[in-house]
C-alpha cells in the first residue's frame, strides 16, 4: 500500500518541484538583464557651452559610455552640441556615444 502511494505521488511532487523552481529562476534571471541593460543606458548629459564656461545639463537623453559608432549629440538652438558626463559640472570630459539598446 504505501508503495503505490509512493509511487504515484513522489514523481507528481518532483514534476511540480522542478517546474516551480524553473518559473522562480526565469523571472530572477529577466531581473538582471532589464537591470544590467539600464546601467548601461545614460539619461542625463552634460555639452560644453564654451571656453571657460560651465557644462550645462540636459536630461531625457539616451546615451552610453561604451563606444559606438554615433555620438551623442543634442540640437541646441540650431547648434549640434556634443554629449558628456563628468564627475562635476566644470570638467565634462567623458564622451558619450547613442545608445545601442541591447
């Protein structure tokens, strides 16, 4: 008697084991990815606006540091200006390329 309960409900209990811990790792794994595409993705951006002049911010942008083969650029009254970051506003020095969107 206790065999064939064994038998029916220990491979039923390993089948619903095994497809729950594939659906938990599926989801954990699509966590990472959005979140590590994010990191890569640049929204705020600084342009040099002259010699001696602070870099002005601009936001709603879509850049990355790894190098591509578009910079970024924004249109600044009829002007196109070229896209940095930088650790403060007085050096903006890292330039910054469109982003590729994995």
């Amino acid at each position: 008697m206790k065999s064939k309960i064994f038998k029916t409900v220990f491979p039923a209990f390993a089948l619903m084991l095994a497809i729950m811990a594939s659906l938990a790792l599926t989801s954990a794994n699509n966590d990472v990815a959005e979140k590590e595409e994010d990191a890569t993705k640049i929204t705020i951006a600084l342009y040099k606006n002259g010699i001696g002049q602070p870099c002005v911010e601009v936001q709603d942008v879509c850049c990355q540091e790894e190098v591509a083969e578009e910079l970024c650029t924004i249109n600044v009254n009829g002007i196109d200006r070229q896209l940095f970051k930088a650790r403060t506003h007085t050096s903006c020095n890292i330039l910054l390329y469109k982003w590729q969107g994995y």
